[in-house]
C-alpha cells in the first residue's frame, strides 16, 4: 500500500493520506486517500489492514498505545524516516504534506514499514518553508498522527531525538558529506 494524494496535501494543512482517522468510514473510504500500488491480496484485504492500522493509531487509549502501535507500523522504521525527512527539511513528505510518502504492509510481522518517495525537494531553497524546524515540529497538531502520537511518548520521543543525533553526528559533518555531495 502507498500513502499520497494525487497532487499533495499542502503547507502542513491536508492530511488526508496522514493515517488520520475518519471516523465511522468503511476500508472503501480510504481508496480516495492512498493508491494501492499492488498486493498479493484482494484490495479489501489491503484496506482493511489499512484501516486497522489507522485506528490502532488513532483510537487506542493513550496508556495502551505504545504496546499496540508495535503490533501494526514498524515504529523504529518510523522514527527513523521522520527525524531524516525533518533533517533533510522534505518538504514533499509525511511530516510537511502529509502526503507523497510510501509504505509497505510486511506480511511476515503484519506490520506497515516506511518507504522514501519523492525526496527531491529536500533542502530547496524554491519553497518558503521554514529550514529552523523544530525537531518535534509535527508533535502538537492532531493533522499527523505517527508525529502527534508516537512523541508524547518518552521512550520513543527520546529514541527519535536519538536518531536525529545520530544522522547529524554520521552524515551532517563536512569529513562525510562534502566527499558524497562532491561525487554526486
């Protein structure tokens, strides 16, 4: 299954392709919202899943949360595509759009993992986005879910932040980037 509108969500505003709830909807909703690109199941499968995952995020009281979000999104995959996608300042992505990010349905775990799309207006100086994000920019709107939920939780906040210093200390230096930006 991917997440993504045609046409994008919009300045942190849309979130339609969010895994944002909406309430009382059947699994035939959200085929306005994600485009299965394929699976090895019939469609319903593939949206029922979806959906389940939707409201385990969604809906499941807060003190159950971090033991249920295990069981249907790969929360370390997860955490790890939002604090690079919030380095790379993606414009084009879950954390700003809501939209034009992909995900897998690992049918193994039963779990959604992450997969980068379109992570080409990173660090564009065309767009009038803010480059001094916060790195838990996200947290406090209810429009991203996977941002709103996951970080009030310390374990995974500070897992996050973890990861964000990891990719600044590994990658953001001048000894590693600058020898990869000059072989692109």
């Amino acid at each position: 299954t991917g997440g993504g509108v045609p046409g994008g969500g919009g300045a942190f505003t849309g979130s339609n392709s969010a895994f944002v709830v909406f309430a009382g909807q059947s699994a035939w909703y959200y085929t306005n919202h994600y485009i299965l690109k394929h699976t090895a199941t019939n469609t319903l499968t593939a949206l029922q899943r979806l959906t389940n995952a939707i409201y385990v995020l969604n809906l499941t009281p807060t003190n159950q949360l971090r033991d249920r979000l295990e069981d249907v999104f790969a929360v370390d995959d997860w955490l790890w595509f939002l604090a690079i996608e919030n380095l790379f300042v993606d414009d084009d992505s879950y954390w700003y759009k809501g939209a034009d990010y992909g995900f897998y349905y690992e049918p193994t775990s039963g779990r959604i993992h992450p997969v980068e799309h379109d992570g080409n207006e990173s660090f564009t100086a065309t767009m009038a986005i803010n480059y001094n994000l916060s790195p838990v920019t996200g947290a406090t709107g209810n429009n991203r879910p996977l941002l709103f939920r996951l970080l009030p939780i310390n374990e995974l906040r500070q897992r996050y932040l973890a990861h964000m210093r990891t990719v600044l200390d590994e990658c953001f230096n001048p000894a590693t980037a600058t020898p990869m930006i000059d072989a692109f």
